[in-house]
C-alpha cells in the first residue's frame, strides 16, 4: 500500500524479529496466508497449542491495515448487545456480546503479558455526539454496557468538551476498556513473539493458489515454491484476491486515509485530548483522531477509492481537524497516508469454512486491531481442536455480494450524501 503519497508515523521496534527463507516442499500443520494481526495472533497461538506454523505475506509484515491503521483498540462491534442477543438468539449472542467485550484486553493483555515494545495509553475511546439523535444512542449503549459491568460512562457537553478539547460535541459516551497503541510495533511485536513460539514467517511469498490433493493442501507460491499444511488459514481480509473463488466478492474494500500533524506544542497538547484518549465522530462519514506518542495529532476517515494523486487527496480531513480544533490551523501536516478496510453487508465479520482444512476470514469493518487479535486465538483453538464452539462468528458460506462490481460507484455515491447531510448538521 506504500506509495509516495503514503507516509504513516508508526514505527518499528528495534528489536525486529528474524525472518525465515521458505524451504521448497516443506510441510506444516498450519499455512497462514497474510501476516497482518490475524494472521500472526492465529499463528502465535496455534503455534502455543502444539500446531508447527508458516506465515507467508506477499509483501512486508506490517505493510498492511496492520501496520497502517489509526491504532485505536476499541472493544464491541457494530451492534449494542440486545442486538446481538436478539439476532444470534441467547446462547451464541451472550457468547458473543462476552467475545465482543474481551476484545481490547486481548491486546493490552499480549503487550503486558509478553512485555511488547509497543507505545500505548490505555485511557479509553470517547465516542463523540454532534446531534442529540447520537446522543440518544450513546444513552441506549451505556445502558446496555453499563448493565454488564462495564467500564463505561456518559460525558455531558462539558465533558466532552474537556476530554477532546474538541469544538461542537453535545456530549458523548466514554468506553474505558479501550485505548490506543503504535499499530506497526504492534504487528512487529507480535511477529515477534510468534518466531519465539516457533511460528515460521517468510515475507515476500505471494500465495498465488491452493490445491488440495488426498487430504494435504499444496501453497503454491509465485516464485515457484511450493510449501504443504494440513490446514490453511487466509487472513488477507481487505487485500483477498481470487485465491478462494467468490471470496473477494464478499466484501467491500474502502480506503481510510488519515493524517498526522506536527508534535504539537506544549500549550495546545495540553488541552486536546489530554487524557489520551481515542475519538470516533458520530458523523455519518465519522472521522477518528488521537494523539500520537510522539505528540502529534492524528486523524482518519474516509478517502477516495481511486489512489491518491497529490496531497489534496487528505484536504477533507485537513478541514476535519481544523473544524474541531481551530487552534491547529496553523499546524502543520507532516504526514500523510492510507489503507484499505474490508467492510461486508452485514457490517460482521465473516468466517468462511468452503472445504475442510480451509478457513478464511474476512471483514475487519474498520475495528480490526481487538477484533482480529481476539479472533485469532479462536480460530487457533477451533483448528487444534475441532471444536466449533470456539468461533464466536458462525462459520458462515461464502454469498458474493450481487453486482459485485457496481458496488464501489454505489458507496461513492453514499459517501458524497452523507457528507452533504453531515455538513448540514454541522
Ligand atoms: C487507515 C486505516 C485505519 C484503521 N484504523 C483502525 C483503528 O484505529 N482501530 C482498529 O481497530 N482498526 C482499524 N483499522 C482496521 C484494522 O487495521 C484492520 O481491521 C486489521 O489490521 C486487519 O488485519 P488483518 O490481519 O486481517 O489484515 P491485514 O493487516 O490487511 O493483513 C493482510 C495481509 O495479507 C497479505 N496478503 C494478501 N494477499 C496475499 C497473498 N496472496 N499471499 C500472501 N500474503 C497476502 C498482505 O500483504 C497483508 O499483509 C484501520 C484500517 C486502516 C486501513
């Protein structure tokens, strides 16, 4: 995804791990294709089962939404419990409201746990209301999360206005279970500490096709090698490609772009944000925004579908940002980049079963960093033991989106009327 108008902040650890050649014809337990989170948090724990492990990335680990993300850890999905209840019925929806809860600590317990070079404020993520309808919903969220315990509050405008240093919030809701952290040492760590439990990774191996032949999958890789598992795992998410036929019809890839502002000086750092916090908007494009450990301000949201051609590509979220904070307009923009997000129709992700020893797994919907962490240690213990009650998703089959491929013009067009209406709201 790095191009010369890609620039991300995030950084590497020193400490980088080592990297493994592919030996042509080896045999594993467990082929992973795609060394973003999921596929390092499925190969760290599958490898702490007993499983012997290979990573393939077609590019570098991290080059990814991975590495390139906006570092917010925030638990939950899309849907307030109730909802999840009522759609998955009470045993599988309480299964799930408890996996959607544990998604966040499942990244700060890794980075206490394996002492991860990794920068982070756990202070929790601040979903900001622009309108009382947003309001209204963050109410009916804190109630539900409220009632089972959680770490959660109500902001009223003054407090929000405290928190964010933000102009314009009627209030908001405070999830104090989530944080922010460096993406990129993130997914190096854990790179990290995967090679320690004997996970293999190999970078630059473009997995071109699967066969299956007796029982045993063949990975074939584009410079000819060729590597053998048991079981495959493709964790590509917003990069899926034909591997799995109809696979990469089953999403939406859209672009989030962000951009990060100079380390901020010390009069104004002190009054965005300074309990280092993470902010989602409740606009319907929302933008998202923390501070960086380095000081800087950063801020994502959508971005054109088309490769970015010159800096006026970011010009919406300059505006973003200067319509929160005035005082920054005369901060400078130092960086400058995006990655690609997977969304699906359901706005859950997916997991997708279509032969026996295959599993894939898709759609980050923008809050990957929990979710795919968390995911992967299920999928690692339903490979070790078969047992499907550890997939919080249902294993679902693989529906392409129909006209699939009009798809995109038809979220651009959605793009440009939410903005309009959000722009009327202001
Ligand atoms: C700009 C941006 C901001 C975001 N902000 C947040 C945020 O603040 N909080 C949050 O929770 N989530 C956020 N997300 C989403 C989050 O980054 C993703 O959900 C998460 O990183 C997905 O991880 P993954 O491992 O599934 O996929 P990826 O990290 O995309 O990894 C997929 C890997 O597969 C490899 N690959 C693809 N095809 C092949 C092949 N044929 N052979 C071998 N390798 C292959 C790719 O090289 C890539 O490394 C953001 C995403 C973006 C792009």
């Amino acid at each position: 995804m790095a191009t010369a108008f890609s620039d991300p902040i995030w950084r590497r650890p020193q400490a980088a791990s080592t990297f493994q050649s592919l030996s042509n014809g080896e045999r594993v337990d467990l082929a992973i294709v795609g060394g973003g989170i999921m596929g390092l948090s499925t190969a760290l724990h599958a490898a702490r089962l007993g499983l012997s492990v290979q990573v393939l990335d077609a590019g570098e680990i991290g080059q990814g939404a991975s590495g390139l993300n906006g570092g917010q850890v925030i638990p939950g999905l899309k849907y307030d419990p109730e909802w999840l209840l009522e759609h998955f019925g009470p045993e599988r929806g309480e299964a799930l409201v408890n996996f959607a809860a544990s998604t966040a600590d499942a990244v700060f317990e890794l980075i206490r746990d394996e002492n991860l070079a990794v920068p982070f404020v756990r202070n929790g993520w601040i979903q900001a209301a622009h309108t009382e309808a947003a309001l209204k919903a963050a109410t009916n969220r804190d109630r539900q999360w409220h009632a089972r315990g959680a770490d959660v509050r109500l902001l009223n405008a003054a407090e929000a206005a405290a928190r964010t240093g933000a102009q314009g919030y009627l209030g908001g809701w405070l999830d104090r279970r989530a944080g922010v952290i460096d993406p990129l040492a993130y997914t190096s760590e854990l790179a990290r500490v995967a090679t320690a439990a004997g996970v293999r990774i190999a970078e630059r191996q473009r997995v071109v096709r699967l066969a299956n032949a007796a029982g045993v999958w063949r990975i074939l890789i584009e410079n000819g090698l060729e590597l053998q598992a048991k079981a495959v795992v493709l964790a590509t998410n917003a990069c899926t490609d034909g591997l799995i036929p109809g696979l990469a019809q089953t999403i939406v890839p859209l672009h989030s772009f962000q951009i990060a502002t100079a380390p901020l000086p010390s009069n104004l750092a002190a009054t965005i944000l300074p309990e280092g916090q993470a902010v989602s908007d409740s606009r319907r494009i929302l933008v998202y925004y923390r501070k960086s450990a380095d000081g800087r301000l950063v801020l994502g949201g959508r971005g054109r579908m088309a490769l970015p051609t010159s800096a006026g590509d970011w010009a919406h979220l300059e505006r973003a940002l200067v319509r929160l904070y005035p005082s920054l307009s005369g901060v400078p923009i130092e960086k400058r980049w995006f990655g690609r997000v997977a969304m699906t129709p359901d706005h859950l992700p997916h997991i997708h079963e279509p032969e026996k020893g295959l599993l894939a797994v898709v759609g980050c919907q923008g809050r990957g960093v929990g979710l795919m962490t968390a995911l992967g240690e299920r999928i690692a213990g339903y490979l070790q033991s078969g047992d499907a009650r550890q997939l919080p998703f249902p294993v679902s089959p693989i529906r392409p989106i129909p006209f699939h491929a009009f798809r995109q013009v038809g979220v651009a067009a959605t793009i440009a009327w939410y903005r309009l209406l959000d722009a009327l709201e202001r």
